[in-house]
C-alpha cells in the first residue's frame, strides 16, 4: 500500500492511500461502460434521423457523431470531475478520487489535462494492446499515474471511509 502524505497549516500529518491499478482499471471500466451506453443511443438516434432523410445530409449526420464521440468522452470526464469533487460515476462507486500531486483539490486546468489525454490512455494500442496503455504507465509509474495524471499533476486516491464511533450506551436509558 503506497500512500500520500500531507502537511495541513495546522502541522498535522495526513496520510491517504495511492489507488492501486485493479481499482482504477474496475472504475474506468464502469465509466467506459456509461460513455459506451451514450454513444451508442447517439448513433440509434443518427441512424433513425438518417432513415428518415431523403436528402442525403445523413453523410454529414454520421461524421458529426464521430466528431461528438470525442467531445463525449472528453465532456463526461471532465463534467462530472469538476461537478463531483474530482470524481467519475465509476470512482464514485469504488471510492476514489482525483486530487493534485501535493493532495489538495485538483484544480479545474488539471481535470481539463487529465480529461484530454484520457482518450490516449484507454485507445492508444501503443505499446501495449488496445486499451492497456493507461494500465502499462500506471504499473509503470512510481505514485501509480497514467499519463494525463502525470501531464496534469493529478493522483487518484482512496478515500478514507468515515465510520461514526461506536455508541458508548447502546441499548441504555436515560434514567439507567
């Protein structure tokens, strides 16, 4: 378990866990799997439309969904990290979260970086097969960062799960 340690100004000592690669591979398939799902309901709708159209405009219908997909899977990344505090749908599920380098929020000109470059980490079939770069740098890596954490100065972390203390008089009333 490799973790992140941080100093408060108040001189207090954080330490929180690095998220390892079956966690953030598990979270980026989840988020891969909603993406997928929204792309998918944009070409039925384009081919609907393209059913429909006598025109021949349909070509340009089919590139423009091409263009979007790209916009979609930046879009989702980047929405739903400055709208849930650095997380994903797919982080959210298994606990994790983006921050800065240093262990503070990421800023929102990190979750851009780090959302561009998220294409090159899941499609690039180089070096590894198709899907795995962001595997292989994350393996690779010594805090476990793939490529756009290591452009944006992001890690993923997990977070701590806050439990309540326990109830000192279970069961007791007050005039026991």
């Amino acid at each position: 378990m490799q973790l992140l340690r941080t100093v408060t100004p108040e001189g207090i000592l954080l330490r929180r866990e690095i998220a390892g690669a079956g966690s953030r591979f598990c979270a980026a398939a989840i988020d891969g799997v909603l993406v997928l799902l929204a792309l998918l309901a944009a070409l039925l709708v384009t081919f609907l439309v393209a059913q429909a159209d006598p025109t021949g405009l349909s070509v340009f219908l089919y590139g423009a969904l091409a263009g979007v997909s790209l916009l979609v899977i930046v879009g989702y990344q980047l929405g739903f990290a400055l709208l849930w505090d650095g997380c994903t749908p797919g982080t959210r599920v298994l606990g994790l979260r983006v921050v800065s380098a240093d262990g503070w929020p990421a800023s929102a000109t990190q979750h851009l970086l780090r959302s561009l470059l998220w294409p090159l980490d899941v499609f690039l079939p180089v070096p590894a097969p198709f899907g795995l770069l962001g595997l292989v740098v994350i393996l690779s890596s010594e805090r476990r960062q793939r490529l756009g954490d290591l452009v944006a100065g992001t890690l993923v972390l997990r977070e701590a799960e806050d439990r309540a203390p326990p109830e000192p008089l279970a069961g007791k009333r007050w005039s026991q």
